[in-house]
C-alpha cells in the first residue's frame, strides 16, 4: 500500500514474551575489547572467531586495531535512573532510559594496562565479554551486516587507587553508552574458546644512545615500554634491516643498509646510508610493521621509533 501525505504509521513492533528451554540470560562481564574506530564483524569473519580475533588485535593500522582488557574482578554500576516527568496534575510520563555506567575493577596488568588504557580515554567502541556455564559469549550491537562495536559515550581509565594495607591497589575503567545497544539491539557470538587468551600488543621503545652522521650509525637499545626489558636476548637473531623503516621529513625514504647486534651492552647498531640523508633535518627510525616483525619471529611486540638529528652539510 503507498504512503500518503500527512498519514502517520502507529503500528507497534511488539514482540511476545514466550521462550523456549535455552533462555538468554547474562553472566560475569569479564573482559572487553576497545577499538578507536567502529568496526563490524562479518558472519564469515565470525567463522573463524580466534583467528579473526587476533588479526584486529594486531592489525598494522592502530586506528583499526583491537585493545584487550581481561580479568575484570567487582563490577559496579553506575548507570542512571530512568528519566521521567512530573506533571502538576499528578501525571507522569517517562522522559528517556537512563545512559548505562558500568566500572570495573581490573588487576591483569596492573599500571602498564591502566597508563595504557588512559591513552583511549574518550569516545570509543567496544566489545564485552561475558562467562556463562564455562562460556565466553562476546556481545556487541546488531548491525544487519554483522556483530557491530557498541559505541561509548566514553571509556574513562580512571587514576589508581592507593594501596592502603586493607586493599590492594585500584585499577578502574568506565564504559557509558546509550542502553538499547546492550539490550533490545544487543547481539553476540559465543566463543568455543577462552577469550582471555586474546592478548594486545607490547609496546617496545626505540632509546638512542649514539649517533655519528658521518658513518651513518645509530646505536639503540629496545626495551618495552612497561617494565623496561630489554628484548636484545629474546630476538637479536630476528631483528635485521627489515625490521626498521628510516625517512626524513619530506617522508623520502633513507636506507638501512644492516643492523648488527652488540652483545657487550644488547643494544644494535644500525647502518643508514649516508647518500641518502638530507643537508640538515630530522630522521624518524621506526619498528617496521606489525606484521613485517612478526612474520621475523616477533610476535607480540610493536617497535616504536625515535628521531635522529642531522645537523649541518655532511
């Protein structure tokens, strides 16, 4: 039947109450996954849910990449009440559902994931995590398309609470967003696997400790960015030329021509090539891509980078 002009649809979409032997119900909230940009998941990438998993979370674009959080402990739930209006007559009507607040106590990683965390601190996306009956189920939003991230008003990594000598110290997030994402548009995929063995990336800092310009040799030390560990031992077999990118700041790229290992200190020694270096101007020494140096046997890392000063003709 055509729409006509002025005409209004009232029919109700009302759903029946009834349910079978396997109702839906929701257990522990134990982990939950950030993104900084919105992301579907298909029902072909579904398929596959660890592999797919672990892709985003080592995606070689940050803005695409996944962010686990695992091992939250006691929830509290902030979220509002439902907004309603009085009337002088005595009437009342409901205005809105409250935003939902949720916090959460987290211990696994401690102050590395909870400095990490506060640099997601804002608008973001997400995906929980929820245990029922020894299954992970991970719950987004519908999207016709496939599981969609639900999208937050903010994701807040709060600054820790002290230990007191009565509680260990305090690591918090706060998730906010609209309530029909988790309720009547709520959607989810259970996992035939445990999802806390979803992990993120480590983070590895590039330290320039010497420099010479007419060499071209760069000495460095990598370690993580949490707890300092120099990863000389784990991967001085891996790291070669390839695991690094070298430009200048037109973004020309400048050659690596080796990267040598010193084990006196375990720190490397790289090589760039002389020819190509600008009259004067910095150079950015990054870690090649996630999925360059993992594809040399390192995994689990993102190397960071660091800018080397040419100063004056060579």
């Amino acid at each position: 039947m055509a729409n006509k002009r002025g005409q209004l649809n009232c029919s109700k979409n009302s759903k029946n109450t009834g349910y079978g032997s396997c109702p839906l119900d929701w257990g522990l909230f134990l982990g939950a996954f950030i993104f900084d940009s919105p992301r579907i998941f298909t029902d072909a990438e579904l398929q596959d849910l660890a592999t797919t998993l672990n892709e985003a979370a080592t995606d070689d674009a940050k803005d695409a990449r996944m962010f686990p959080i695992h091992g939250f402990l006691g929830p509290t739930d902030n979220s509002e009440a439902v907004v309603t209006e009085k009337f002088p007559y005595g009437a009342e009507a409901i205005v809105r559902d409250g935003n939902i607040n949720w916090q959460f106590q987290f211990k696994d990683g401690g102050a590395c994931v909870n400095n990490a965390g506060r640099t997601h601190n804002g608008q973001a996306y997400v995906l929980f995590y929820d245990r029922f009956k020894a299954k992970n189920r991970l719950i987004g939003t519908y999207n016709p398309a496939g599981l969609q991230t639900i999208p937050l008003q903010y994701v807040y990594f709060a600054p820790f609470k002290l230990n007191d000598g009565s509680k260990s110290t305090g690591y918090f997030v706060s998730f906010s967003f609209f309530p029909q994402y988790i309720n009547e548009e709520v959607d989810f995929i259970q996992a035939d696997f445990d999802l806390s063995e979803i992990v993120g990336l480590k983070d590895v800092k590039v330290i320039l400790n010497s420099f010479n310009q007419n060499t071209g040799v760069a000495n460095v030390t990598l370690q993580t960015d949490c707890g300092s560990n120099n990863i000389y031992d784990l991967f001085h077999d891996d790291i070669d030329e390839n695991s690094f990118t070298l430009y200048d700041e037109d973004g020309v790229a400048v050659e690596i021509t080796s990267v040598v290992g010193v084990a006196g200190n375990k720190t490397f020694d790289i090589t760039m090539n002389t020819d190509d270096f600008p009259n004067s101007g910095t150079l950015t020494l990054s870690g090649a891509a996630v999925s360059v140096i993992a594809g040399q046997g390192i995994e689990g890392y993102e190397i960071g980078s660091v800018e080397v000063e040419i100063t004056g003709s060579i």
